[in-house]
C-alpha cells in the first residue's frame, strides 16, 4: 500500500496542511499578545479608576475580539485535517495525539468562551473586580489552549510517554506526566508564547504610531507604547533565552534538524555557529563534495555551546548522521541511515509475522515476533524510507529561515529599547520616522513568528513523528484531485477571511477608542 502511495499527494496533503496553519498561525499570537496588553490597562483603570485607561482597555479589546474570531474558524479546520488527510496518523497515535487536544478542547475553549462573554458585554453589569478577572481569565485560557496544542506538537518533535501494542497497531499512552511534561514541550511553550508577545506588542507600537502620525488619540498612544515595549522588551529578551534552550533540546532530540539550520555537512569538534552565511546553489546532495557555502561568517565555537553546552563537543553534521559511526553520549557507535532502514524495516516485517502469528494462534511464533519488533521499534518509521537521501530536509529553507527567525529577534530587542526611550525621554510624538518605521515593523512581527514555525516543522521533514512515522505512511489515501481542489478552496476561504478581518481591523482603527 505505502509503496502505491502517489507522492503529489504527500506533496498536496502537506501543502494543504501547511496553508492552514499558516493562515491559523497569523491570528494566534496576536491573541496571545493583545491579552496581556489589554489586561494590563484594564488592571491600571481598576488600580485608578481614571476612565481613559478603561476606554484604553476596550479599544485594544475590540481589535482582541475582531482577530480572535477569525482564529478559532480556521484552528478548527486544522484539527479536522488530522482526520481527512492524515487519517493513518491519527489511527497510529491517536490516543496520545488527541488527548491535549482534547483537554484543549473541553477545559481551555470553554474557559475562553466563558470569560470572553463576561469581558465584552459585562461592563457595568458585574463588578470591576471579577471583570477584571474575567479579562485575565480569557488571557489565560487561551495560552492554556496553546499550552495543549504545543504539547501535542512537542510530542510529534520527541514522542515519550507511550508503547507500541502491536495487538491494535497502536501506540498507547502509559505517561501522561511524561507527554505533557516533556522538556521538549514546556521549552516550546514558553518559546512560542514569549514570541506571540512580541507579535502582540509590536501591534500596540506600530497602530499607537500611526495615530501619532496621524496627530490623534496622542495620550492613549503614548501610554500603549509604554506597555507594550515594557512587554515587548520582556518578552524578547527571555525569547532570546528559551531559544538558547529549543536550539540545545533539537540538538538532543533531533540532530538532523539543527544540520539543517546551520547548513552543517561535516561535523566537527569547536564547531562555530553561521553568523551570515550564503548557500551554494549547486549543493544537491549531503554527499556530492560540494562545497556547501558560498560564503559565511562563524562565530566560533558557539554550536558547540549551543548544542552540548561544551566549547570544544563535536557535533555532528549531516553526513555524520547518514553515515553513522561517531560517539554518542551514552557510550555507543551512531548507527547509519541505511542500517537504521534495515532495523526499521525488520520491526514492519516483525509486526507483519506477529499479526500473522496470532491470527493462526501460534504462541510461540508471536512471541519470537514481538521479541523482534521490540528490539527495533525505535527504527519502525525509518523501514518506510527508500534511501537515507530522504531523511535530510530542505537545507536551504530551513537555514535561510532560522536566520530570519534570529536577526528579527535582535531587531526587536533594538527596536522596544528604542521606543521606551523616546516616550519616556523625549516626545515621540515628533518622530515622524520613528513613526513610519514601527508601522513596517508589524509585518515583520509576523515573519519572524511564521519563520519559526517553518524551521521547526520543514526541520523535521519527512517524520510526522519523529523516528516514529514518516509521511508517506501518515498520508490518507485520497485521490489527488480531492486534496488540490480542497487545497484552492482553503485558499479562497482564508483569503476572503484574511480581507473581512484585514478590513475590519482598519475600519476599528481608523474609528478609534470610542467615547464612554
């Protein structure tokens, strides 16, 4: 069946999938973001009881609701997905894989739900204090729903915390504290939500700019930006920090993926980090004695830092983990590619006589059999590769993206400094330039957000799980037609919603904080 599988449906399956969440991705961490801004004003009115902060808090919370309205329509067609074109993954895990998204689901969205009612449309119908409470509440039940769905994702970059019964053709969970626990998740969590904040805040800076240089609402401006670079400034710096701790978890977990971020064929000890770096086009394949680089700038020894906390560790490079036979930490010789698809496919061969054996009751003949799958069940997903070439990423993508991903970063830190002390010190109103220049930096919030996304998922490519399931295994068997035509129909869709909110956001904006 798998070797039947038309790759155009991999390729148009993944496409779709990337598309929603790509769409899904551009309103989640503007949620994220705007809940604790608004909050934080809401918190100074209840603290002062002066009105404009409460006229503050209820204008960023109109532009929270317009954008949270459009995120919840397009994360339910992304959970919906896992079922329609990826269904043999959903079967594999599916008791691990839907458990968060099912706490999700029942805890966190109802939280939301529930609180967001009384934070709209409880003004001057319950008292201050539980409303303010209701508005921190939505904040934080939706980082509560992104604290579930990253656990389900971490699980797919480092899955812990279950067994194979090779009696459902199954993985079970046997931990939960161990899948929603893992270092993996709670280093993505914080990752991903310190980084939301940043989207959040640059927000508040760049529409508060523009109504300064629109020479308008200049008190509420001036003291959004004072909340929002205090918030942005944060949430950079400790960006920067769990980035230092997901770049050290990939380097554990996920080898591949790190090689491809930094363009790293060859590994070595005292590697150094790429500072700036060009690719050379005519590098094809890990083994073709091409010179990867055009050009590049190292910071020395740094990827040993990063990746072993050890300036002079070796790290391996991308020919290192295809062909296998370094040191690694526990005292063993790495394994090549080709040697890990034989073990991989020995456990499908395994679980294939084990079936087998059950289905004609031979006891003995099932025991041998499962002897044999446990023994190489950490290589079940590699037994789908062809050649170890496919378990390399897109190196390009992945490391040109990183890049972005990291030089936006330090923009941000530069950029909050900046802007505290031009409202705080001097009269930003002014600043024309600093005006026009916080207004681009808002789609610039969000490239940096998507970039991450791409590193981490395209990284991991050709796993669904790592190790565990490749796509070609995880892919539903659809007709290609089905998949393209769904594809262009998401497209419409989300354009068209993409537009509705796009205008209805500037339609608020332009109106302005409305008058108690």
């Amino acid at each position: 069946m798998i070797e039947n599988i038309d790759i155009s449906l991999i390729e148009w399956s993944r496409a779709q999938f990337a598309l929603t969440a790509i769409y899904h991705w551009l309103f989640v961490p503007l949620t994220l973001g705007l809940a604790v801004i608004m909050a934080v004003a809401e918190t100074i009115y209840y603290r002062t009881g002066n009105e404009f902060w409460k006229r503050t808090a209820k204008f960023w919370m109109k532009l929270f609701g317009i954008n949270f309205a459009i995120g919840v329509a397009t994360g339910i067609i992304l959970e919906f997905e896992f079922g329609t074109n990826w269904s043999n993954y959903s079967w594999f895990v599916g008791d691990i894989f839907g458990a968060p998204l099912a706490i999700e689901g029942i805890l966190a969205f109802f939280m939301e739900s529930t609180f967001i009612a009384v934070m709209f449309f409880g003004w001057n119908k319950v008292g201050k204090k539980f409303h303010l409470a209701s508005t921190w509440l939505t904040g934080l039940g939706a980082t509560i729903s992104a604290w579930w769905i990253l656990v389900a994702n971490a699980w797919m970059q480092h899955p812990v915390g279950m067994e194979f019964n090779p009696d459902t053709a199954r993985n079970e969970m046997v931990s939960f504290i161990d899948v929603a626990l893992s270092p993996v998740a709670v280093n993505k969590f914080f990752h991903t939500v310190l980084s939301s904040w940043i989207v959040g805040a640059v927000f508040v800076v760049g529409v508060s700019c523009w109504y300064l240089y629109k020479k308008r609402e200049e008190q509420m401006a001036k003291q959004s930006i004072k909340i929002a670079s205090i918030v942005g400034l944060f949430a950079a710096l400790t960006t920067a920090m769990t980035g230092d701790g997901s770049g050290y978890e990939v380097a554990q977990k996920q080898p591949m993926k790190l090689a491809a971020m930094e363009g790293f064929y060859d590994g070595t000890e005292s590697a150094g980090i790429v500072a700036f770096g060009i690719l050379n086009p005519e590098k094809k394949t890990a083994g073709d004695g091409v010179d990867p680089f055009v050009m590049r700038i190292e910071i020395p020894y740094m990827l040993s830092m990063l990746a072993e906390r050890d300036p002079n560790a070796f790290v391996p490079g991308i020919n290192d983990i295809l062909n296998g036979g370094y040191m690694l930490k526990d005292g063993t010789v790495a394994l090549s590619a080709q040697e890990k698809i034989e073990r991989g496919r020995m456990a499908i061969s395994a679980f294939a006589n084990y079936k087998k054996a059950k289905a004609e009751k031979n006891e003995e003949a099932a025991a041998e059999a499962s002897k044999i799958l446990n023994e190489n069940m950490p290589y079940f997903g590699y037994g789908y590769m062809k050649n170890a070439e496919q378990l390399v990423p897109n190196v390009p993508l992945v490391f040109y993206m990183f890049r972005v991903m990291v030089m936006l970063g330090g923009y941000f830190i530069l950029f909050f400094i900046v802007m505290l002390f031009l409202v705080y010190k001097k009269d930003i109103a002014k600043f024309r330039i600093v005006h026009i220049v916080a207004i681009a930096t808002v789609p610039l919030a969000y490239l940096a957000s998507q970039s991450g996304w791409v590193v981490a998922e395209c990284g991991r490519q050709p796993w669904t799980i790592q190790d565990m399931l490749p796509d070609v295994a995880a892919v539903s068997n659809l007709s290609v037609t089905s998949v393209q035509t769904t594809f262009f129909i998401f497209l419409v869709l989300f354009t068209i919603l993409l537009i509705a909110e796009l205008r209805i956001m500037f339609k608020a904006i332009a109106k302005g904080p409305e008058e108690e």
